[in-house]
C-alpha cells in the first residue's frame, strides 16, 4: 500500500525537479503529507530517521523513572509515576506507528537500537540517583520534551503531527507532577530543598543538551525547516526552554548552575531571552556516541525486554495468521 507513495512521484528511484518543486509546493501550502502520497525519499528518510528515534527516547525514557517506582515515598507519588511511565510506553507505540506507514518495521527500528545504528535522547543516559530526579525529569525534561514537541503537532507529516496531539496532552501532566514535586521539596526540610537542587545541577545542562547541536552545527535543521519537519530551529526552542524554566526556578527557590546566565532585552527581536554558558559539546557527542554513564545499562534493558517479549510476538502472529487462514476459508 505505501510503495507507490513513499518514492517519487514516477515511482522510479530518480526524483524530477519538477516532482520536488510540486512536493515543496505543497509543503509552503502548508498541506499535510500522508503516507500515500508521494514524496521525496530524503523526506521520506528524514521522518523515518527521527520519528525512530523520538519513539526510541520514549521507550528507553521509562527506564530512569521505572527504577523509582518502587521507591515512590507514598501512595500517590507511586500512581502518579506509574501512570506517567505507563504513557511514556504509549507515547513510544504511537510514534512506532507513525514511523511505520513510511515503510519501515518495529523490527527494523529496534535491531537498529540495540545494535547502535539508531540513537535515543542524550538524556535518558545519566542515572536517577534521588527521588528528587523524578520531579527534577518531569520538570525539566517533559518540560525541554514539551517545548520541542508542540511544534512538531504543526508537522508536515500527517501521522506524526497528529500523533504529537495526545503526547502533548499528557507531557503537560508528567512536567506538572514532576514540578510539584520539586515544589514540595522545596518547601520542606532543607535536607529536601538541598536534594532537589542537586537534582537541577546535575540534569541541567543535559536537558539543554536535548534540543541537539548549535544550529550552525545541526547536520538535519535546514532540511527539517525546508520540509517543515522543524518548525523552530534547535537554539530558539533552547532559548525558550530556558526563558520559561529560570522563573520556575526561581519561584522554587533554586538556583540554576550557569554564572552566565543573562537576561537581555534586545534578544529575540526585542522580546528579549537569556544569555547562558557553553553547552560542553564533547560530553554531549560523548554521550550520544554511547560513553554516558548508563549507555551501556539502558540498551541492555531494552535487549532483554525485546528478547522476553519474543514468545508473545510469536503468539499473537501466529493467532493472526490462524485467524486470516480461518476468514479465507470461510
Ligand atoms: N540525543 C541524542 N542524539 C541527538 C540529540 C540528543 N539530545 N540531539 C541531536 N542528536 C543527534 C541527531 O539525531 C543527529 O544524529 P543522526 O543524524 O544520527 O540522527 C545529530 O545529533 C545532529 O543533530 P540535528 O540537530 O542535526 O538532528 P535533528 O534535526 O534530528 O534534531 C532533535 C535533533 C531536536 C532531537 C530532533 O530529532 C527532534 O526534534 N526529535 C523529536 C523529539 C525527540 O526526539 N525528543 C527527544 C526526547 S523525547 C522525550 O523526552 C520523551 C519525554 O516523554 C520524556
């Protein structure tokens, strides 16, 4: 059913000028591009490329928090983790779904995770050592997660955008929870106060670094924002992301490691913005080349669920195929 949308509109491998000018037409028209419509392998790759891996960030995104969920200090905290995990796995089906109607399979994307080819966010490489991580990951990641991920409700690709709708929905109440819980700390032992701000030293700059590189630096964005894959580039969602977090830290009383932190009033044509210190770009490319603390760890998990969930795979396709055998016989 795909094979006639996902190449060019000749169904040949070579893509005419006159194919990519219609394409970009439809694009600058702000048209939704489905997945039976054709469109230009680059485009094509670029959507598998990094739908795979937002799906990837999900999936491996339950892991950090997963490991707090039996820690949970009561009742609530527990349901309110576990729902939040629970949408994290969802939110990753989704985007395997949105990435499969352009002809790639869940088997495909995850042989590509576990052995390295593909990659997930940065930050789902650094350990949860205190239950002030699970507010500090709500608020500031689902938080930087939120700020990049509402622009892409506006994407050019049917399924993604639409798929980004709900997740949006419910990234609000995972930054919420997780912001309350930082709230509640605050406000209570300084032994508390003291955790949650160890939390916001030590997952600051890696949520910076989840907007990807500079964007001198970025190798995707110019075809992102061409394609209107991207609708923002990677520094002006950072630059936002910052601007909302500082006076959230700041009504929470915490401090944000960066000295060069700065508002300035001229920035962002006049609607002003912060200043802040240089990202360490080597620890960013470290991590994201599998040298982080839990690289190693987080795959491992991922194989070893992939490898238990083997038999039910096998079962529901075989229950399938009989069903299919069973309805053409009849
Ligand atoms: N971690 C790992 N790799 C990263 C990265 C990060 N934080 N930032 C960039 N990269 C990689 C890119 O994948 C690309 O490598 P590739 O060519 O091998 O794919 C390379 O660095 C160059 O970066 P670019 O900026 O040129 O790449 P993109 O145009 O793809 O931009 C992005 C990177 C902004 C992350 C973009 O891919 C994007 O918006 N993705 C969708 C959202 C997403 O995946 N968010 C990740 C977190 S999801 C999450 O947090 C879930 C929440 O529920 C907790």
């Amino acid at each position: 059913m795909y094979s006639q949308g996902l190449i060019g509109a000749d169904g040949g491998s070579e893509e005419t000028q006159e194919f990519l000018d219609a394409f970009q037409a439809r694009i600058d028209a702000e048209e939704k591009i489905e997945p039976t419509d054709p469109m230009p392998e680059g485009y094509r790759r670029t959507l598998v490329r990094q739908i795979g891996q937002h799906a990837h960030s999900e999936v491996v995104g339950m892991l950090p928090e997963g490991n707090w969920i039996s820690r949970a200090p009561s009742l609530k905290r527990k349901l309110a983790l576990l729902a939040k995990v629970q949408d994290e796995g969802g939110h990753g089906l989704y985007l395997y779904s949105a990435a499969e109607t352009l002809g790639v399979t869940r088997e495909q994307m995850t042989e590509e995770l576990l052995d390295g080819t593909a990659k997930y966010s940065s930050i789902f490489n650094y350990p949860t050592l205190s239950w002030a991580d699970m507010g500090a990951v709500g608020w500031l990641v689902d938080g930087a997660a939120i700020m990049n991920q509402i622009p892409l409700c506006r994407c050019s690709y049917g399924p993604y955008a639409r798929a980004m709708i709900r997740v949006c929905a419910e990234e609000s109440f995972h930054q919420r929870q997780g912001y309350e819980i930082m709230l509640t700390l605050c406000k209570g032992t300084p032994a508390q106060k003291e955790m949650a701000q160890d939390a916001l030293n030590r997952l600051w700059w890696p949520c910076l670094m989840m907007f990807g590189p500079h964007d001198g630096d970025s190798a995707h964005s110019e075809k992102s924002m061409k394609w209107k894959i991207k609708r923002f580039s990677n520094d002006e969602l950072r630059g936002k992301f910052i601007a909302a977090t500082v006076r959230q830290a700041e009504f929470l009383g915490l401090t944000i490691p960066d000295p060069d932190l700065k508002w300035d009033d001229s920035l962002n044509g006049g609607k002003g913005g912060y200043h802040h210190g240089e990202i360490d770009w080597s620890e960013f490319w470290r991590v994201v080349k599998g040298d982080g603390v839990m690289n190693v760890e987080r795959v491992e998990m991922r194989k070893a669920a992939w490898d238990d969930g083997a038999w039910v795979r096998e079962a529901a396709l075989a229950h399938a195929a009989k069903r299919s055998a069973k309805m053409a016989a009849e």
